[in-house]
C-alpha cells in the first residue's frame, strides 16, 4: 500500500508493481489502527475520501448512502465521529474502502474491539464482496473469525510465509472421527466396551489395555474415558464399530468428525523444532546451530 518504504523488495499488486498509482487506486484498505478526524460526521468521511480517490460529487453521494446501508451506519451518518463507539469506526472505516469501487479490498483486523453482532455483520460483508468478484485480503489474529470466512489462508512466520492453501488442504490426512458413549456412572465400563468392539474395526495384533494402536487398514485410534478417536475421513471405516456397539446395547451419544482448526495449524507452524515448544516472541533464528524461532505470525 506504499504507506512505508522497502529498503529492499520487489512484488506486484493486481499484476502491476507495487506503488503504481493507477492500480493503488482499484484497492481498498483499512488500516488497523486508523483514525477518522473527530469533528466529522459520518457521511464526510466518505465523501471526503471519495473525493480523495477522485470520484465525481454526484457519484460519490449515491455511493456514500449505498455504502453506509451496507455497513448499516444509516442513522448514524448526520453524527461525529467522536461520538461513535469503536465498532462504529470500524463499520465507517469498512464503507471507507469500497468507496472507490476496488477490485482488491485489504483489511487489517477488521474485527478487532468489534462487538459479536458487528463482528458477524462485518463477515457477511465480506462474503458479498468476494461474491460480487472482488479479492479479499483480511490480516488478523482472531484465526477463528477467519476460519468462518477465508476461501485461502496463509500463515507467516518472521515475514515468511510457513503454509498456506484452503484450511481442507492445510488439514488433509489430520481428519479423525470421534465416536462417545452416553455418560456412565462406570466410566471404566464405557471404555472396556469401546475395547471390546475393536476388532470390528481390524486391528494389528491384541486389543491395547488403553491408549493408542493401529488398524490393519494403517489408520491410528486411540482410546479415551468413554470415547474413540479414529485417524479417519472415511465414515465407512467406522460403520462396523458403531454397529457392535449398538447390538451390544450400548447408547452413542455423539460421532463427530474433526480436523484440526485454524488456530492448531498455527500453534503447529510456530513450534520449535528443538523443544517442541511454541517459538517465543522476540527470539532470533539461529542459522549456525540450526534453530528456528518467531517473532510472532499472523494468518
């Protein structure tokens, strides 16, 4: 967005150099920590950037009512900015990037400080716009928010990008199915039932007394206090399961398949090789003996 300078560096916006002022003026962008004068009412701030973008007065107001409908900051435009709350700002600042009509939006912890209600206003508008063909860039921390929206993530580590691709990409073969058995006063009786149904699924050598195995299919399972974990996105693997159980009596409260979440995937891009620990902020990568760490990331 050129608001600083590279030392060094060479990329491209929209297939253009970066900082070619015809293609800065197809983006959108909210800042993170933007600051609108307070002494403006709502619908100034638009047009002022608007004007800012060189847009036409006529279409700036047709734009400006559009926009402020979008964000649903309507009854609110004839007021200051001083006397809106920090999801008002956001909600202004998100109207504030579509006023030029981009066909790349960028967004920098556009939730943030957000209430709930906003925070999902603010996702359905994202949405329409990637459905209305514009790219949408979000930066931010709040991973589970971006997992409800993003088609793509990618996850940096000390400016480098670590992973990226859609979350089924990121996840595949970390899929598992977990099957749970109705709580029990015995909760042992849970267990040695799931134990006792494991051959159905075919197992490599005798059924462990607890803990973790193979199937002779390759697939992990582990036993749980009244629950089965299977290393599985195939339901057909653990049809044989569930139906012992089921003859033998026993009520299944639950069969979820799980993935890990965004929020895994970023814990695991960040870990230490050496310690296995989460790589702590601030630290130094050390070349000559091998380790690795961050200052942090963002997805």
């Amino acid at each position: 967005m050129t608001v600083i300078r590279p030392s060094s560096c060479e990329g491209t916006v929209l297939g253009s150099p970066v900082a070619d002022k015809a293609t800065l003026a197809r983006v959108g962008y909210l800042p993170e920590h933007h600051r609108f004068p307070d002494y403006l009412k709502g619908w100034q701030v638009l047009d002022f950037y608007g004007a800012m973008a060189g847009i036409p007065r006529k279409a700036r107001k047709q734009r400006i009512d559009k926009l402020l409908d979008l964000v649903g900051m309507t009854d609110w435009s004839r007021k200051r900015i001083k006397q809106y709350s920090k999801g008002m700002r956001q909600r202004v600042g998100l109207a504030q990037a579509l006023m030029n009509d981009p066909e790349l939006v960028l967004l920098d912890e556009p939730t943030d400080g957000v209430d709930p209600q906003g925070r999902r206003d603010i996702r359905g508008i994202c949405q329409q716009m990637r459905d209305e063909g514009r790219t949408v860039f979000i930066n931010s921390h709040l991973l589970s928010e971006l997992e409800m929206v993003c088609d793509r993530v990618a996850i940096m580590v000390k400016g480098e990008v670590a992973q990226q691709g859609t979350i089924d990409e990121l996840t595949r073969g970390q899929e598992q199915y977990r099957v749970e058995l109705a709580p029990s006063e015995d909760t042992a009786a849970n267990t040695g039932a799931f134990h006792a149904a494991l051959p159905a699924l075919g197992i490599q050598g005798d059924p462990p007394q607890a803990g973790r195995g193979t199937l002779t299919s390759g697939e992990w399972f582990e036993l749980e206090p009244g629950a089965l974990r299977v290393g599985t996105s195939d339901p057909q693997l653990i049809k044989p399961l569930v139906r012992v159980l089921v003859e033998e009596g026993h009520t299944i409260q639950s069969i979820t398949r799980q993935r890990p979440s965004l929020e895994d995937l970023f814990m695991a891009a960040i870990q230490d090789a050496d310690t296995g620990k989460a790589m702590k902020p601030g630290a130094v990568r050390n070349e000559k003996q091998n380790k690795t760490s961050a200052e942090g990331g963002r997805a």
